[in-house]
C-alpha cells in the first residue's frame, strides 16, 4: 500500500460536487490502495479556501472531520526543517512555492514519496516526489 499525501486542491475538489475534478478527488479519497497523509499546512490552507469561498461551516467542518478520521496528519519537525532547507537551496522558489516545498519537506521526512494533486505545475519540477492525479 502507498503512501500518498493528499494536496490541499484534492480536499476542495472532493468537497465541491460542482466541480470537474470532484469524481476523480473521490477516488482518490477512497483508493482503499492508498495510505493517505496530509500536513497541518494543508490543514490550514483548506479552512482559508473554504472561508475565502464562504462554503457553509457545517458542510467544512463535517468534511474536515471525514479527513482527519481517514488521514495520518504530519507535523513539521527538525528534521522537515533541515529537509526544507536543502529544497530550498536546491530550488530556490518564490511566493507561494515556499509552502509547496513545505509540505514536500514534511512529506519527506516522513518517508511519504507520493503526492495527490491536480494542481501538478506547483509540483512538476521537484524530482523527490511523485504525482498521482488519477
């Protein structure tokens, strides 16, 4: 079984039925082949789109609640931070990437490989993760 780490995108897109990615979100949300992840960052980064689109509280917080019971959340640590700075120097990213190669950090140090996203261009240049979209 896999480890994947769900990027924060697979979250909304899971939750918005409306959306053209909403069906592939699911499966991948209940790919009984996948051990899901996700950081606190993403944790964050959910509640910020959820509030900047005003998508009903209840509705954020059960689908919140669903996440946490079917993920493993992980936490940044010394050594995510010491993974973060060899990104860091390697890539050298600017705005928003920071926070992408935070969670790649944490996924690192934790020995998680794959990321589920579909937002792939914030990814595709960082050879140590792999995507999975589909």
């Amino acid at each position: 079984m896999n480890k994947v780490l769900i990027d924060t995108n697979i979250l909304i897109y899971g939750m918005d039925e409306s959306s053209e990615f909403h069906k592939k979100s699911k499966e991948i949300l209940t790919n009984n082949k996948f051990n899901l992840y996700i950081t606190t960052k993403n944790i964050s980064e959910y509640f910020a789109v959820c509030t900047k689109l005003k998508i009903d509280k209840k509705i954020v917080l059960g689908f919140y609640n669903d996440i946490k019971e079917n993920t493993i959340t992980l936490y940044p640590n010394n050594k995510s931070i010491i993974k973060f700075e060899i990104l860091f120097k390697k890539y050298f990213p600017v705005g928003n990437r920071v926070y992408d190669l935070e969670i790649v950090s944490v996924m690192l140090a934790n020995n998680v490989k794959y990321l589920a996203t579909f937002n792939t261009k914030d990814f595709e240049n960082i050879n140590e993760v792999t995507l999975v979209n589909n």
